[in-house]
C-alpha cells in the first residue's frame, strides 16, 4: 500500500467540522450496500490507512476536493480498510 493520498476527516459536511488529516492509499472499488427496505448505497472508493481513532462510520472524509461518507470500517491488524460514499451534493467551504 501507498500511503501518498491526503485525505481530511470532519465530523459533519461542512468546512467548520474539520478534524485533522493524514496520507491514505485511496482506491476505486464497487461494493453495494442493500437495506431492508430496499434502499440501496453504491460504495464508489475506499482507503487503506493506519489505525486512527478519528476515524469512524459518523466521520466524513475529503478527497481531492471530493466529499465522502464513511459506510464501512475493517480493522484489519495494523491498517483500517475503509468504504466510502461519494457524496451527490458537495459542501461548499
């Protein structure tokens, strides 16, 4: 893994809500997440990262400028693999 991605983590969409940042392996992947009432989520990237407690499922992640939710975290020995929801409507700063 390539660790040469910055990526912002907020707490909420917006700019005031910033929490730190740090360098991730930023990827494209497809992944569905299906709800019980039919509601459907299409995962559109994920990161690989080092363990951080700042980062969650109610965390937001900013990438080149491009808004993400977190839907999914793997804590995987030594690294966090995590899913991501590329927000439809951006947060102007």
């Amino acid at each position: 893994m390539f660790y040469e991605t910055l990526i912002k983590i907020y707490s909420s969409p917006g700019s005031t809500a910033y929490i730190k940042s740090l360098y991730a392996d930023f990827q494209p992947y497809t992944k569905s997440i299906l709800f019980e009432d039919g509601f459907q989520i299409d995962i559109s990237n994920r990161i690989f990262c080092d363990p951080d407690t700042s980062i969650d499922t109610e965390k937001y992640i900013e990438v080149e400028n491009e808004l993400y939710k977190i839907m999914d975290l793997i804590k995987w020995d030594g690294y966090y693999e995590v899913h991501l929801y590329k927000l439809k409507r951006q947060v102007q700063s």
